[in-house]
C-alpha cells in the first residue's frame, strides 16, 4: 500500500497534478471574488475481502500505468496490474486494517449579482482559470456545470488560447 501511495504522489508531481485542490478551493472561490463556499468531503473506506475499492484502485493503477514508465517511476513489471486487486486484498486482509480511496470535495457559492450587462472576466477569474487548468480541474469543473466556472470559463477560453 505505501508504494502505491508513494508511486501515486510521484506520478502526479511529475504531471503536475495538484493532489490536494479539494482543499485549495476555499482560497480559489475567494481569490475568484466569490463568497466562502459551502463544502463538502466525502471518502469511501473499507477492509472487506469483498470491498470494491481493491478493483477500483487497481484501475487507476492501470489507467497511471504509463505515466509510471514514461516518468521512471516504476516497471509494469513492478506494478503487475494483473494481481494487483488481489494482493491489496490480501495485504488489507491480513492486517485486518482499512483503506481509504481519494477524498471528493464539493464546494459551491452563490455568484454575486453583477449590474453590468456583460461581465469582463477579473485578473482573479482569469487566475482561477489558470490554476484551474493547470491543476487538470478545469474539465471536471465544466463536466459538473459549476455555473460561475463555466460562465467564466466559456468568456476567458478566447482570451488564454
């Protein structure tokens, strides 16, 4: 389990994905000129022989597989894919311990009413924007309708392209 985690962090360091932005969101709504969010964490944890998570991890595993041998962090051989759910479970098992997978953060504000008719895009929205894709977010924030992101994404797409 510590070498996965340990494999994980690396390959997202080298990709420069921002493991932690759930919890950077709070300062990116208020940076963005919008109120503190409401938030919300919710995790999936278990240590069942029958527990979903072992597959699902061993679906990232192969999903990041090629990010692994590209960066040099680890071998295919080293990963083997092929048994990796089974000797999670075995590992989890025996230990009688738990596992967590990724922590989801959900953060929502209300958009302040704005009296001009049309919005120019603020140093602070276009900061968001770059965080955003620089953290690989900006899709998923735009898969889940964010409103003040996908507004704003929509008007500052033409100007950092």
């Amino acid at each position: 389990m510590e070498q996965l985690a340990d494999w994980w962090r690396r390959a997202a360091g080298r990709a420069g994905i921002e493991l932690q932005m759930g919890f950077k969101l709070f300062p990116t709504y208020l940076a963005a000129g919008l109120p503190g969010p409401e938030m919300h964490g919710d995790t999936i944890l278990g240590g069942a022989p029958d527990f979903a998570g072992y597959a699902y991890l061993a679906g990232v595993f192969r999903s990041i597989l090629p990010l692994l041998e590209r960066f040099g962090i680890a071998t295919a051989s080293e990963v083997d894919i092929e048994t990796l759910a089974d000797r999670l479970r075995e590992e989890v098992v025996a230990r009688s311990s738990v596992i967590t997978l990724q922590m989801a953060v959900s953060a929502f504000a209300r958009k302040p009413r704005i009296t001009r008719t049309r919005r120019r895009p603020s140093h602070s929205s276009r900061a968001v924007v770059e965080l955003c894709r620089k953290v690989r977010y900006f899709a998923l924030c735009r898969a889940a309708d964010c409103d003040w992101l996908w507004r704003l994404g929509r008007e500052d797409v033409r100007l950092w392209r």
